[in-house]
C-alpha cells in the first residue's frame, strides 16, 4: 500500500467535499437572493458573501464527514460505492488529514455564519444553527439521519427552503418577514405568513429537486445500503414504491409552478420553466428502466439544475427588467 501523506492535494480535496454536488446548495441559495432582489428590491452584498463562504464550508464539510464515517463504517469493502466512490479510500488519504479538513471547514462555516448573525438579527442565528446541527448529523451520532427513512424529507426541506428562504431574508431581517423581540421578559414574535409562504411556494421546486437527489441515491444503493445497516426510505417501503414516489413528486414540481404563476408570485417569464417537463420526463424514464449510480443517477442531479436553475435565472431576469423599467 501507498504511503499515506499528511497532506491532500486539491484535486483529492475536491472530491473528498464532491465539490460536484455544492450545485444543491448554491442554486437554491441563488434563488432566494435573486428572488428577494425581484419580490423585494433588495440586496446587501456583505450578507450575501458571508452566507455563501458559511453555506459553502458547511456543504463540504458534511459531505466529508458522510465519505469519513461511511469509510469507517463500511461493511462492504468492495464495489463502485467503497473503491470508487469513496475519496479516502480512492485517493488513500491519511484520516488525521481529513479530520483536519472537516474541524477547518467547520470553523470558517461557523466564523462566517456568527458574522452574517451580526450584520443582521437573532432569526439568521436560530435558522444557522438549526441548519448547522442538521448538517452534522445527517451525517453524525448514534443514528445519522442519512442512514434513516427521513434523510429525503429533512435533505429536502433544510437545504430546499431554508436555504432559500434564509438567502431571502438577510437582504430583508428589517422587513418584518419574521421578527423575534425580547422585551421585559416578554418574548414576542411577528411573521408575515403569506410571504413566508409565497417564499415556500418559491422553493418547492428545490426541495423535491435535492430530495429526489437522496431518493435516486438510496435507490441505486439498496443492496449495498442493506449489507452496510443504512435502512433509508427505499428499503422500507421497497423499491417499486420509491420509483412511484420519485416519478409523483416531479410532477407536483410542475403543479406548484402554475400555482406561482397565478399567483402572480413567480415573474411571467418564469413560464418558460414549464418547458422542462420534456427533458425531466425523458429522465424519469431513463432512471425507471435502470437504476444505477455509475450510469443513471446523474438524471436526478440533471432534473434538478434545470428546474430549478431555469427558475432562479427567469426570477433574476425579471428582477433585471424591473430595475431597468424604474430606472
């Protein structure tokens, strides 16, 4: 076997982070920035980099600390998933090396989230933090929520809206969207539902699109899933009900896409969204006739950057008119 080193080169390091998949988090973060450029008018650029260098180290390092912990745990030491997939072992990185890598990210994540909660309110805190301690143990603890039935569910709603909806809020906190005052003991909280709402309506796309990102993928690894003790959503309620699942759940992507329209809450430009029902079909059928992480699991990633993609550029060239036409 190779020497280990102490240190990692970049290339090594970007697959250990699968810098790859950071698409799930910074596209749902584009689109709450570009939204509350378009719905609200707004936009302040420091919020804006320190949430995305803070969202961008948390991102990595919970994928690192899932390929850290699966390496450990694996039971299966053979296969795509292990030899391939797996950084540490395809690039024999040394675990002191990536533990290191995992307590830095952690620290610039949490340095720049604490200077995003300075520069704007006691909500951006409670939703950090909450986000924060949901990354580490989707991939950490006694049971990892990703080794759960829920792991779709909360990948889905924390990475889908709130991200989103946190993107929107920092260029907002003074707008009374949600507003938490303590004041003589008294602890008094506002919240205006239906922008709260319209902001979740907004991200319905993204939280189907990531949770069938993590459906897709426990789909393609129920074998291996059995074998290393992850009982997911697929192994409970088998794969035929999954694949049912997957397919249904597109298609309410599309049914929320009318409702903004009507609503008037998405831009009218943002039909043109509605045109990606022909590729994401094509996928669904590519990904039922086979289900396998080397060859077709790249049809869930595909699904969702061009929904949801083609959704935060039609918002943002909406938000672009709209400046123009004050101008």
């Amino acid at each position: 076997m190779e020497r280990k080193l102490l240190t990692m080169s970049v290339h090594s390091f970007l697959k250990l982070v699968e810098i790859q998949t950071k698409v799930a988090s910074i596209i749902p973060f584009l689109l709450g920035t570009f939204y509350a450029l378009y719905r609200f008018d707004a936009f302040d650029l420091r919020n804006f980099v320190f949430m995305l260098v803070s969202l961008l180290c948390i991102d990595m390092a919970t994928t690192a600390i899932n390929n850290y912990l699966d390496y450990k745990r694996a039971s299966k030491k053979t296969g795509y998933g292990y030899e391939n997939h797996n950084a540490i072992v395809r690039y024999n990185l040394k675990e002191i090396t990536v533990l290191s890598a995992i307590i830095v990210l952690l620290s610039v994540a949490a340095t720049f989230g604490i200077m995003l909660y300075l520069n704007t309110n006691i909500v951006v805190l409670i939703l950090g933090a909450i986000s924060f301690a949901t990354g580490i143990l989707y991939s950490f603890g006694p049971v990892p929520i990703s080794r759960t039935p829920f792991g779709e569910i909360l990948s889905g709603g924390f990475m889908g809206f709130f991200i989103p909806y946190i993107a929107v809020y920092i260029h907002v906190f003074d707008k009374d969207l949600i507003n938490i005052v303590l004041q003589n003991g008294i602890l008094n909280m506002k919240i205006d539902i239906l922008e709260v709402l319209y902001v979740f309506l907004i991200s319905v796309p993204a939280v189907i699109g990531i949770a069938n990102i993590m459906l897709a993928n426990n789909i393609c690894d129920i074998e291996d899933d059995i074998e290393n003790k992850r009982y997911t959503l697929p192994i409970y309620i088998g794969k035929a009900n999954a694949l049912k699942v997957y397919k249904i759940s597109y298609y309410l992507v599309y049914i929320d896409l009318i409702i903004l329209l009507l609503l008037r809450v998405a831009p009218f430009v943002s039909v043109i969204v509605l045109i990606t029902f022909v590729p994401v079909n094509r996928h669904i059928k590519v990904f039922y006739e086979k289900q396998a992480k080397k060859d077709t699991f790249v049809s869930a990633v595909k699904n969702f950057v061009v929904i949801n993609a083609i959704l935060a550029l039609t918002i943002a060239l909406a938000a672009i008119i709209n400046y123009f036409y004050k101008v």
